[in-house]
C-alpha cells in the first residue's frame, strides 16, 4: 500500500497574500494495482476470442470463383452448413465468455484475499490457509468451477474448428485462407491449454494459481487485509 500526499504551499498571489491549497492525498493499493492490470490483459484477450472462434466469418473464403467474400458477405452467404458452423461460432463465443467471466471472477477473488509474497515459498499457502476453512472451501469451490467452464469452453472450442474447417474448405481460396485460420486457432488454442492447466493444477495441488500473471505464480498467502489470528467469513 503507497500514499501520495500533494501539499502545494509557499506560493504568493500578486497582493502579496499566501495561497493555500487543500491536501490531496491519493491512494492506490497494491490490490487495485493487480486487478488494473487484469483488467487490461482481459481486454487484450478479447482480440484472441472474437477472430479465435468466429472463423467463418473472418478468416478469407471465396463466395465466388473469383471473388473473396467480404465481412457482410461472409454473414449472409446463403449456405446451410456455413449457417450451421457460424451460429456454432456463436456458440463457442459465449462459452469462452462464460469461461473468462468465471476466470476473471476466481481472480478477482484471489487479489482480495490472497497474496503473492517472493518471500515465501510456494507452498506456504498449503498450511496457512488451514486456519481459514471458509476461505479454503471457497478457493476449492472457485477451481473446481473454473474447471468446468473451461473443459465446456474446449470442447466447444474443438467442434467449433472442426466445423469451420468444413465451412471453409468448400470455399477454400488456398493460402489466404489457410494462414490466417492457423494463426486465429494457435492462438485461441494456446490460450486455451494455459487455463486447463491453470485450472487442473490449482484443483490438484489445491492451490489458487494465477490465470493472468506472465509466468505462472500461485497465489502463496492469505491477504494482510483478512489475516487474523481467527477465522474470517468469506465473501463469495
């Protein structure tokens, strides 16, 4: 936690008389500093998941022997498999909205009442989170569910592909369409492995790893704001 305290003094108006300007003191917490940055790394994200699962419609297809289809064209092209595989699109889109709304959810909560500490070992959570059985049952609740949405995600996620890889490949236009199909699904993909892993790992070590740091850290202790020598209730 780091205060700033603004004092402006000591300056004069043209009569000669002090000015005085009112303290201002501003405040952010090492906690407001964490979900800032989670927030910013969410909206980074959302490029993968838009062009990730809506593949009919972004990635470049001919809509005749000669002619690539445009954004509208890709829309309403009049096909039952294209129309098929795009209302799945939609339907992958949410899933993985519902995965990182309960990612960012389980994160938030670990940023209020967990701590990263370089200090301390990673496993030091494992024993002091013991004298906080709310909080442990609700950090077990959180992963057990974050699990589920991302296992729904990444079977969406895996029809979804096969589907627009159909869609496409009766409107294929060779290495334009190719390329940018590879890159949206690597990268929605690897985005996908790194949650199942976040998600398996804190679930199995019953630990609280971050979704969002860098390189995976785990959260290792009880917050300073709720450490106290009894049990706290747990806000869900």
């Amino acid at each position: 936690m780091s205060y700033t305290n603004v004092l402006d003094s000591g300056r004069t108006s043209p009569r000669g008389e002090l000015n005085s300007y009112p303290l201002k003191e501003m405040k952010l917490t090492i906690d407001t500093r964490e979900r800032l940055l989670t927030s910013a790394l969410f909206l980074l994200e959302m490029y993968k998941i838009v062009m990730g699962t809506c593949l009919t419609v972004f990635v470049p297809h001919m809509c005749t022997e000669t002619e690539v289809c445009s954004l509208t064209s890709s829309v309403y092209r009049d096909s039952l498999l294209h129309q098929v595989a795009m209302g799945w699109n939609l339907y992958s889109l949410l899933t993985i909205l519902f995965m990182y709304g309960m990612e960012m959810y389980r994160e938030n909560w670990c940023i209020r009442y967990l701590d990263i500490d370089e200090s301390r070992s990673a496993l030091n959570l494992d024993t002091e989170i013991e004298e906080y059985p709310q909080m442990k049952h609700q950090m077990a609740t959180l992963n057990q569910r974050y699990k589920y949405a991302v296992i729904i995600s990444v079977a969406s996620q895996t029809v979804n592909i096969g589907l627009s890889v159909a869609d496409l490949a009766l409107a294929w236009a060779g290495i334009s369409t190719l390329t940018p199909l590879l890159s949206y699904v690597l990268l929605l993909s690897i985005k996908m492995l790194t949650s199942y892993n976040t998600a398996t790992s804190s679930l199995k070590k019953e630990r609280a790893y971050s979704a969002y740091m860098r390189t995976q850290k785990t959260y290792n202790t009880i917050d300073a704001d709720y450490k106290t020598a009894k049990p706290v209730s747990v806000v869900p």
